[in-house]
C-alpha cells in the first residue's frame, strides 16, 4: 500500500490499542540526516524522487502490520514491532537510494536521527506514543547528538528543564543570578598570575548550576 499520511497512522495505532496489541510496537519519529544538501546541491524534484525511493526502501523492510507514514519535509513516523527495533535501526542507519538527475543516475546512502517511543499496557490514545517519539528525536538531534535514543522519564525531565532554562533566562538575567568566577592563570616560566579566566555561573534556588546544565540549552535557542 501507499505511505500513510499522520492521521492514517493515528488510525492505526489506536486500533492497536483497542485490540491489546499495541504493548508489542514500537513508534519512531525520523528525519533523514543532511537531506537539506541533497535539496540544495541538487533540484527540487530530484528532491522529491529521494525521498520517494526512501520510502519505497523502508516499505519494502516493514513487515505487513507495521506501518510509515510521511509527515512534512522528509520527517516520518513509523510503527514497528519491538523485536525488530534493533533491525529496524540497522537498516535506516544505512539506505542506499539511486535515482535519475539531470547530471545522469546519482545513489545516495541516506541515514536518519530518530526518537524511539516504546508502547506499554496502559497507553490509552496513540498520540501519546508520536509525543513521546518526538520528544526523543529532540533530544536525539539537538541535544546528545546520537542518531538514535529512546524516550524515558530523563528524556522526558531534561526538556522539561530545557523549556524552564529558556523561559526564566531574561527574568534571571535581570536579578543578577549570573555569576563570574575567577580562575587564576599563571605563567609557568615565572609562576607569576599573569591573568585570570571568567568562568560563568548559575545562582538559582539556592543552587549554583555549572555552565553545561545551561549554557548548550540557551546557545540551541540563540539566547546567547
């Protein structure tokens, strides 16, 4: 059959969820790593054939009750079964694709980043499950720069405190909760301190937050 679009696949998945099946799938949220400079070196429509064969590929790996759906762009969902996560990983970690362009047949070996969102007993509504893949992807992509993770209760707490960093920045800028502390340098000929580096700190709560607990985050959202 043909890709799905989102809502076919939320379709899917809740008719998963009413047969007490869906606690053996797995749901992944992916983007085609560096698809932009295929775009970019190339046309639009070859672009387009791309992202065709690659869905053709993937299809052609799923097995008849495992589903993808494309969303915008060239992100896409896909339900697996979870014994074959680890497969399915392999496989979308290396697809080569090869199609016709004005300068003759071009193969490109594709890859994606992709959040991992593994379904439990107790998942009610499908959306849940695209959420949760999602908010892996995330931090897949922007955060530990993997191409895969799956989503947990920490992937769930750090972009939390992700939204919080971002939000209270100005208000905490304005209250002089940023500090500069002083390490020293010295000359190693004379021992003499020939200068010092500032080393920024976050006074919040009570609390001094180091610099990778925040820094990365506000530099992600162009804050800093």
């Amino acid at each position: 059959g043909s890709v799905m679009n989102q809502n076919g696949l939320v379709e899917w998945g809740n008719e998963l969820i009413r047969r007490g099946r869906i606690r053996d799938y797995a749901v992944f949220y992916m983007n085609i790593k560096n698809f932009k400079y295929i775009n970019e070196s190339s046309s639009f429509s070859t672009g387009n054939l791309v992202i065709s064969e690659f869905c053709h590929r993937i299809k052609e790996f799923l097995e008849y009750d495992e589903r993808l759906a494309r969303l915008e762009g060239d992100n896409f969902l896909a339900i697996v079964r979870r014994e074959r996560e680890e497969e399915f990983k392999k496989f979308t970690s290396s697809i080569k694709v090869s199609v016709d362009t004005e300068k003759g047949r071009v193969e490109y070996n594709l890859s994606v980043v992709a959040g991992i969102c593994e379904a439990t007993e107790t998942i009610q509504y499908f959306g849940v499950l695209i959420e949760g893949s999602m908010n892996a992807y995330v931090m897949a992509k922007y955060i530990s720069h993997i191409d895969y993770i799956k989503y947990s209760t920490e992937v769930s707490q750090y972009l939390m405190h992700e939204k919080e960093v971002s939000m209270v920045f100005l208000d905490s800028l304005e209250k002089g909760e940023f500090l500069a502390y002083y390490q020293p340098k010295v000359d190693l000929q004379t021992y003499r301190l020939c200068g010092a580096e500032a080393l920024v700190r976050w006074k919040r709560d009570g609390k001094i937050l180091a610099p990778y607990k925040f820094v990365p985050i506000l530099e992600k959202d162009e804050s800093i």
